[in-house]
C-alpha cells in the first residue's frame, strides 16, 4: 500500500499567457470583456481570436488558449511565433492535450508504467477568472516536471480563483529535447537552444497584452513556479530577455540551476547518438557524437527530419541531475554563462521562495539501491532522505537569497513548510514535508489526497493563512496584512524564514532564523553514527551525488556528478 501511496504522489509532483486590448472596440479600461452568448458559454477576445469558455461555481475557466503556433516543420527548434488569427469562436472549454512527453502511469500494485502521450501543439494557456472580475492581479503558473514532463493542469486555478480575487493562469510549453536544444545544427546565428524558456516568455508577452480582456490587470503580473517550473522562474530574473514581462516572482521548491553550454552539447550529442547509429549513419556512440556536434546542413537536415516521438523517447527521468537532461544552458543569449554568480538581475522585483522541510524524500524513497543494503537499508533510506533534504531545502531559498542578496534591490522573502515532517504533530508517512507539500494549499487535492487528508482543520487553517499572504504579495509585493504573524524580508542581518506547520486544528507559523551552511550539514553528516561509514560513503557518491544541490557535496567529496 506504501508503495502505491508514493507512486501517487510521485505521479503529482513530477508533472511536475494579445495585442492591442486598449485598441479593442469591445472592451474599456479596467473593465473585463467577457461576454456570453448563452447562460453558460463564456466569450472573451484575444488578439488573434475569440475564445469561449466554461463556467463552474462562478469561475470562467478557458482551457488551451494558443499563445503561440505548433512548432512543427520549420518552426521545431525554433523561437515562438504567433499563431494563426480564427475567424470563428475557439471552442476552450475543455481540457486539452498535454505537450509531447514521455508520462509516467502506475498500476493498482504500484507498477510504474512510462508511454508516449501529449502533442506538439503545445504553446497555449489556461486561464480561471470570474465574468465579473476588473483589473484583478494576474498569477502565471509555470508546471513542474525536470522540464521533460508535466502540465498546465498541475495546479489549477478553480479553488484559487473560487476564493481569492485574481485571475490565474497556466501554461504549457515544449518540454525535453524539443524544448532544450544546444546542438550547434539546429540553432540560428545568435539563437539560442532554451526553446521551452522563450515559450515561457512568448507566453508572458501574450499576457501583457490580452489578461485585461479576461478581468486581469496587465500592470500586476505575478510568474510562479513549481521545481522545474520554478527553477525557469529563476532563470528568468537574470535573463535579459525577460526585462519588464511580470512584476513580482514566487519560486515553489525551484533554485538556480544553469547548465554549462559546451558540456550540455556533448551530453545531448550523447544522448542523441543511439538515433545516428540505429539509422546507419555511424557505427559507434563516439563517431555518432562527433557527428551531431557539427554545425553543417547534412546534420541540420538529419535533425529536423527526426520523428517526435524518436526524439522524446530518448530521455528518461532525470532524478533531479542536470547531467541527464541538460537544460537552461548558459549561452550568453538567454543566460549569462556565469550563472548567477554575480549577476545582473533584469527582473529586480519581489520575491518569495518557498521549500519544504523533506524535500528529498521523493527522489530516493525507491531508489533500487537500498535493496542492496541489507538489514541497513531502512536507516540508510532514512540517512539519505534527512541529509538531502537538509541540502536541498537551503538549495531552494537560504542559498538563492544570499548569492541574489548584494546584488538585489526588491524585498525576499523565504518560506518553509514543516508540516508533515519528522517534527511536526501532522507527520505524513515516509515522505514528510515533502517536494510539493504546498499544492493542496492553492488547488484540490488530485492524487494527493489518496495518501493525507488535506481537508482537516489543520491543513486548511494553514492553508487560508498561506493564501492571504499570497494574495497580499500579489496585490502589493508585500505578504503582511492583518492578522498575520509579520513576515520579515530576508537579509544578511535578519536571516529569518517563515515557518508553516499547524497544531491543534490551527495553523502555526512563526518566523526563525533557520540558517545553516553547506558545510555545516557535512559536518553534521560525518558525525552521524546511524550508518556505518562504508554505508555512508556509498549514500554520499551514489545517492546524493549530482543533484541540484550537491555541488559542495561533490568538491568535498570528489563525486562523480555524472557530468
């Protein structure tokens, strides 16, 4: 039964936006332009169309809304461009394919199943409002999913919208090696392979210029993000080709990750290789390198000429190691090379950055290797989840906010969810607080509901708490409001985080300085006796090597980060 729990979560968590609206004779400053040609059917316009909708407990949803055109033929691996002007209302009132991935399904006896789905005509958005909303804030949500897999549908906007006055949005954009493609052949001169990145600005640009026609406020744009999604977010703060597309940023579980461009080359030439061989081009996986590093039209050609399916078959989950699917390459286009270090933040604006105590938890809990160890394998589970949840929950704020800190003017602010952990009266199982432990607090349960009861007093008192400082931040920048235990701004004399956990069928939240270093949890690490040191040694160079969060661990160790 564990082991369909975990799968359950682990299928949620990893799946882990119009000219001239001012110009439009239909609509009026501030004023939403949603209009009915029924009791039941919503219309708005976009630029490139109308649009119907459909109507649950008051809330306007329009499902697939194009932003962008299919990136077929001459378009794959190209930037987004617009889509093609209707003439007749676009039927949105319903769910619609998910971008083009390799989907993760499990079976009544746990048994993870993995199968092509989705399509390619991807570039699109969904967007909850109400018929009456005017010059609402406006929250873009970007899915989760190691930018390989995931949906717009992963956090809807229905609860959000049903409780909260802004308008919602998320969107879809091209995932895996159709969205992140470094490969010299397939890139224009000054273009950059971050496809799924520019998707996620072609959609924010799309939003500036229609939201209003949907009740939204073009002036307030809030981007969001979950783990993948929220790593995209990061990287958009010190891209130049984000400048002045959204107003306030909120990071769920994402970090900094950029990838070196040279080393993502050779990777996705090595991951791509077993295509040149299958088709006789070469004969071994070195000759077959070689030639998809080169920058001729022989090579362009074979390229574009691929079948989707081909391409997206080729990667696998990547367990949270950029070594495996690289992506957000540092280009000197879209991304400085040298990362964030020292940094110039384009988008200088408010910020919350939020983890949970575990978030580990779900990338080891099955690892096959446990089942080597023994009578040893349940304290090393144990070892690996609370040391790399230690790693990774500073990864995902404290150690964002001091690289961001000299060199950032607006107001951060970090966040911590305990509930559900190893110290909290509501523990969830195995798992604790684990990497999407906030979901329930923004939409319906979905697949997380089979493992926790998120409707009990508790979670739900903490959850109207959460979302009043949401909706304070996205109206103002600021999460404080009445009634809230003050939220201070991370700097480096008040390294406070905010802590979320629930007791007595209340909500407990309170503010603490949490800080702790790198070095600190190595220390704590080798000084821990639950394991033994051989034990330990294999945890560290086999389990936490080549995460997200493991560059101090690999230097101090001498890892092999896959790379």
């Amino acid at each position: 039964m564990l082991k369909k729990v975990i799968c359950a979560i682990l299928s949620c968590s990893m799946i882990f936006s119009v000219a001239g609206c001012g110009t439009n004779n239909n609509s009026t400053n501030n004023n939403s332009a949603i209009e009915s040609t029924n009791e039941t059917t919503p219309v708005a316009n976009t630029k490139f169309g109308k649009v119907s909708g459909t109507v649950k407990d008051n809330v306007v949803t329009y499902y697939g809304v194009p932003y962008g055109k299919n990136p077929v033929d001459d378009l794959r691996w190209s930037y987004p461009t617009d889509p093609d002007a209707w003439e007749d209302v676009r039927d949105c009132s319903k769910e619609q394919e998910i971008a083009l991935q390799m989907k993760s399904t499990f079976g009544d006896d746990g048994t993870p199943t993995v199968a092509l789905e989705g399509t390619t005509d991807c570039l699109n958005l969904d967007i909850y409002t109400k018929s009456d909303s005017k010059n609402l804030p406006v929250i873009v949500y970007v899915h989760g999913g190691n930018n390989q897999t995931g949906t717009s549908l992963e956090v809807g906007g229905h609860d959000l919208v049903t409780k909260e006055d802004v308008v919602y949005v998320s969107i879809n954009y091209r995932l895996g090696l159709l969205g992140f493609n470094p490969l010299p052949a397939v890139l224009d001169e000054n273009e950059s392979g971050n496809f799924g990145l520019m998707d996620i600005k072609k959609s924010l640009e799309w939003v500036r210029e229609n939201i209003a026609e949907f009740g939204g406020n073009p002036d307030n744009i809030t981007l969001t993000g979950f783990s993948a999604g929220g790593r995209d977010v990061m990287a958009t703060l010190i891209s130049p080709e984000f400048e002045g597309l959204y107003d306030k940023a909120v990071v769920y579980s994402g970090g900094m990750t950029i990838a070196n461009l040279e080393n993502s080359q050779k990777k996705v030439a090595e991951i791509m290789s077993p295509l040149v061989i299958e088709d006789g081009i070469c004969k071994t996986e070195d000759e077959a390198i070689n030639y998809l590093l080169q920058d001729t039209d022989e090579v362009t050609s074979y390229l574009m000429g691929l079948k989707e399916d081909r391409i997206i078959s080729l990667l696998s989950d990547a367990g949270i190691r950029m070594s495996k699917f690289p992506h957000l390459f540092g280009d000197d286009i879209t991304l400085p090379s040298t990362g964030f270090e020292n940094a110039t933040y384009v988008q200088d604006v408010p910020i919350i950055m939020l983890t949970g105590t575990d978030e580990f938890s779900l990338f080891t809990t099955f690892d096959a290797i446990y089942k080597y160890f023994g009578d040893e394998g349940d304290s090393a589970k144990k070892f690996a989840i609370k040391y790399g949840s230690d790693f990774y929950r500073i990864f995902n704020t404290q150690l964002s906010a001091e690289k961001m800190i000299n060199n950032y003017n607006s107001d951060i602010y970090l966040y911590e969810v305990e509930y559900g952990g190893e110290n909290s009266d509501n523990k969830i199982g195995m798992v604790g607080s684990f990497h999407g432990v906030f979901v329930p607090m923004l939409t319906d349960t979905h697949g997380y509901a089979s493992f926790h009861d998120y409707k009990n007093d508790t979670y739900q008192s903490m959850s109207d708490a959460f979302r009043k400082y949401l909706v304070n931040f996205v109206n103002t920048g600021n999460p404080n409001g009445d009634g809230l235990v003050e939220w201070d701004n991370w700097t480096l004399d008040n390294k406070n985080t905010l802590l979320f956990d629930g007791k007595d069928g209340e909500a407990f939240i309170e503010s603490s300085d949490m800080y702790k270093t790198n070095e600190d949890i190595i220390d704590e690490m080798m000084a821990d006796t639950s394991v033994s040191a051989n034990l330990k040694s294999v945890i560290i160079s086999q389990i936490l090597n080549g995460r997200w969060f493991s560059e101090s661990i690999d230097e101090y160790f001498g890892n092999n980060n896959g790379w």
